[in-house]
C-alpha cells in the first residue's frame, strides 16, 4: 500500500527534543553546535537510532532530520555549501531505520527557515530558491513525501508549495505535498493570518493535507480542526507538542502526559475526521507507542465539507 493510501497515518514524534536528549560526545558537534542537521553526517547511528526508535513502538511513518536543512539556515553555521549532502545523508538514514519493515514511509521535512518573507527578513526568490534547492535534494534522495512544516507565514508557506509543485513537475515525481501550519495561542499564524485565511489560500492548490504542528499542545488546536474537518477538502493532520512548554530548574519542559495526549488525538480522529497523527516537540517514543495502541485501529469520522 501506499502512503496516499493509508486510511490512518501514524508519524513520529519529536526529533529535535530527543536529539537534545542523547548522551552524543562533543566531538559529534564539531564547530556546528546547534544544527542537528549536521548529525547525519558527522553521527549518522545517532540519528537512525532516533528514527529506529519511533518505528519500533508502530511509528509508520518518520520524518526525515532536515527540518533546518535549507540553505538558508545551513548559511548560519557556514554549512550551506553542503545542502545536497546534508538532505541526501538524511534520507539514507531513514531507509536504513526502516530497513525491511513493510508499510513504513519516509517523509521529507522541510521548515520554515529562520527568516520569513512577509516581515522582509528574506525576498520570495531567495526563499524559492533555498526550498528548491533542498527539496530537489530530498526527492531525488526517495522520499515517500514532502511535509511543509512549522509554517508560521502564509506568504512562506504559499511559497513553499508552489516551489514544491514545481519541483515535482521538473522531476516527474507524483508524490504527496503535505502542509502543517502553526498556530500561536491567539488563534493565528505568527504574522496573523487565521485559519479561514490558510484554507483559502492553500485550496487552490493539489495538496494531500493540511495540518497543525508544534508551539501549543492539542487544547488550544480544537477549534482549528472543528473549522478544518469542515472546510478543508483533503486530509487532516495533527502533530501538537506534548503540552504547552515550561521552565524548571532551567530545563524546557513538556507537561503533558503519554494518556492525556492520546485521549486528544483520538478524539480529534473520532470527532474531527483528522486521518494523520504524531507529535511535535517533547513527544517521546512513549507516546507514539500509546498513540499506536489506541489509534491505529480507528477510522477518522465521516466529514461534511462546506462547499
């Protein structure tokens, strides 16, 4: 079966957060402290031992490590020059944690970058030109998809999926085009767009889904998947973080229990038609194993789309 195909996907959680939590030596980090992407060159067991614990607890489907693998933050640690070879290794080291397990995809991740286009950090050439760039890299290295990420401005987001359309026509590849948005706890988009605006204008164009992912944990995402199971045409994703983070003793911190997160997922399935589920930072093999346990089974609750 094929990803498009399956009736529920269950993706990983976090890979950042555990990232941090490895014992990894110093040495690992180079003169790159900070961009895990440099892992897959520098500590590729690390990250297939990442991406090998999700699909041991029933994780069907693992992002790839290139969340910050775009030029334009690679340009940050003077690694930019290595784009195609970070987003290639990234790749490999997800097919390598799959290995011969059935019914397992690799999605590429692709971020927002660090500056957007609609506060003039960075122009919507540049920008097409740093998501092309890597997202040539990621199909040509076999992912099963591509997964626009942490959106945080609509005008960034819009110019991620045009470029990743163009991309696909250039290679003559029919993959999936994911989109998952995030929303700050005022109810929009970081710039301010609101989730009636993403639709909008993410409609016109052929995506597999749309979706929420990361800055606030699944209660404060309510109300953006009652709007999409009624407006949004495609599929639905919902990737929260396991709370909402807090400070102790210096350390960030993800409240929000293994049980208590998937009681919101499976309600956000049984209720809201959401098809696609994982967890952003702070969810741990724990809770995608839990998250497979309840989860795996349902099927999504029948939609009526507002036309």
């Amino acid at each position: 079966m094929s990803i498009s195909k399956e009736p529920v996907l269950i993706f990983d959680g976090a890979c950042g957060t555990n990232i941090q939590e490895m014992d990894l030596p110093i040495s690992a980090w180079d003169d790159y402290e900070g961009c895990n992407e440099y892992l897959n060159l520098s500590a590729p067991e690390a990250v297939v031992a990442l991406h090998a614990s999700f699909l041991d607890v029933g994780a069907m489907v693992v992002e790839t490590n290139t969340f910050g693998a775009s030029s334009v933050v690679l340009a940050e640690y003077g690694l930019e020059g290595r784009t195609e070879e970070i987003n290639h290794a990234a790749v490999t080291h997800a097919r390598t944690a799959i290995g011969s397990r059935e019914g397992r995809y690799v999605v590429g991740s692709v971020g927002p970058t660090t500056k957007l286009p609609s506060l003039g950090h960075i122009s919507v050439q540049d920008l097409t030109e740093a998501c092309r760039q890597q997202m040539l890299a990621l199909v040509d290295a076999g992912v099963d998809a591509l997964m626009i990420e942490t959106c945080q401005d609509l005008l960034q987001a819009k110019t991620a999926v045009v470029t990743a359309l163009e991309v696909l026509e250039q290679t003559g590849k029919d993959l999936p085009v994911m989109v998952s948005v995030t929303m700050e706890r005022q109810g929009t988009m970081l710039v301010g767009s609101d989730i009636g605006a993403i639709c909008a204008t993410l409609e016109p164009f052929p995506l597999f889904s749309l979706g929420l992912n990361c800055a606030t944990g699944p209660t404060d995402m309510e109300s953006h998947f009652r709007f999409l199971s009624h407006n949004w045409p495609g599929r639905i994703s919902c990737m929260p973080n396991q709370g909402l983070p807090t400070v102790v003793d210096g350390k960030t911190c993800y409240p929000l229990s293994p049980d208590k997160f998937v009681q919101h997922m499976r309600h956000f399935i049984e209720r809201e038609g959401v098809s696609m589920v994982g967890g952003c930072c702070g969810t741990t093999p724990e809770h995608i194993r839990r998250l497979v346990d309840a989860c795996s089974s349902l099927a999504p609750c029948r939609r009526e789309v507002i036309s």
